[in-house]
C-alpha cells in the first residue's frame, strides 16, 4: 500500500500525553485519495501511481483533465499528484487509499507550501541583527555591504538579500504521529506542519 497520501491542515490544538504532558499538536485531514493513474516499467519507463485528492465540480476542470479521469471510473478531483513506487502490483484505478496506512506509523514527513510574507528586509527574512538603534546612527536595518571590489565588481550569487519571503515548498521530517483517527480521516502529528489552516498537504511516512 501507498506510504503517501494527501490532506488538509486544519489547524493546530494540544494533547495530553500518557506521562502528564501537554504536547501541542496539528490536526490534518489526510484522505480519501483514489487511485487515477498507474504507470508501469514497460509503459512509462518507471513504477509509480497517480493519486486523486478532494472532489470539485466538473465545470472546474479542462476537457483533457476531465477525459483523463473519467478513464479511471473517479470523478473530478481537485488535486491529483504522482508517488513513485517500488512496485504498481496490487493497486487498481479507483482504489482507494485512506489514513488508515498510517495505523502503524511512527513517524512522518509533512510537506506544504509556507505562508507567503510579501516583501520583507533582511532582519525579518534572513535574521539579520541590524545596526546600532541610537540617534544619530545611520544605520538601522539595511543589508549593509554586498558588493566586492573592482574585480569582480559584481554580487555574487546567493547573496542574502530583501525579497519575497515565504511561500517555498517546505517539508518538515520526523514529525511523530500522535494519533490516528481512521473514522474521521484525521491523522494527529507533534509539532507544526507548513501552511496555513485548510492548505493542502503531502504526508508520507518515514522510513
């Protein structure tokens, strides 16, 4: 069975943990996805499944979409995503994957898309200290030097600068799953997940 599925945050809250602790905790709806695709080592050149995630309306989606997943015997979903796999024997289109596979899990990797931020300076978005804050200074919150000499009389690469921030594809690892409620599709994990409440997530499980 499939170690990934996809899901919404819905936010975050706190547990108690059996020893007295209070652990705080992001609640995703992880599921149910359908199996939409399988492609194969003779066909493609390489095992993996494509997986439906959320119905949405018909009109919503192009003709090629639609015609594509009507192949499948689903209707339309509103994300579909590819997860390569070891094997395809045993999956079937239409299938359906629930949060159940995570019964066992001891650990996941959560990936989404961060908040975006707008436009921010270097302090906020690279950690910068900035300079002195007295009168009389200045120097406050700018970047400070970036430039080089006459040779090569250019920025490098990669220099921190201001710019866009957030809205990066992140993964976080190793989050530890708390609780599995499979009747409610609702996986529990320790600790923040990126994305804002109801942001579309990947979990898969840790290996």
């Amino acid at each position: 069975m499939s170690d990934t599925i996809l899901g919404r945050k819905l936010g975050m809250t706190q547990v108690w943990s059996e020893d007295d602790r209070l652990i705080p905790v992001t609640v995703i709806e992880a599921g149910p996805c359908v199996v939409t695709q399988i492609k194969t080592e003779q066909n493609e050149g390489y095992e993996a499944i494509q997986i439906g995630y959320q119905m949405t309306k018909a009109s919503r989606l192009n003709k090629p979409l639609l015609g594509h997943l009507e192949k499948s015997g689903v209707g339309p979903r509103k994300y579909l995503r590819e997860i390569r796999v070891d094997s395809t024997n045993g999956y079937e289109l239409g299938q359906e994957i629930t949060v159940e596979v995570f019964a066992e899990a001891k650990k996941v990797h959560v990936t989404g898309v961060s908040k975006g931020k707008g436009y921010a300076g270097v302090m906020k978005r690279h950690n910068f200290r900035g300079g002195p804050g007295y009168h009389g200074s200045h120097f406050h919150r700018a970047p400070g030097s970036i430039g080089q000499a006459s040779s090569p009389s250019r920025v490098f690469k990669g220099v921190r600068l201001p710019g866009h921030m957030g809205n990066d594809k992140v993964t976080v690892k190793n989050l530890e799953v708390i609780r599995v409620i499979a009747d409610q599709n609702l996986l529990i994990v320790k600790g923040a997940v990126p994305g804002g409440k109801n942001a579309l997530v990947s979990v898969r499980i840790a290996r």
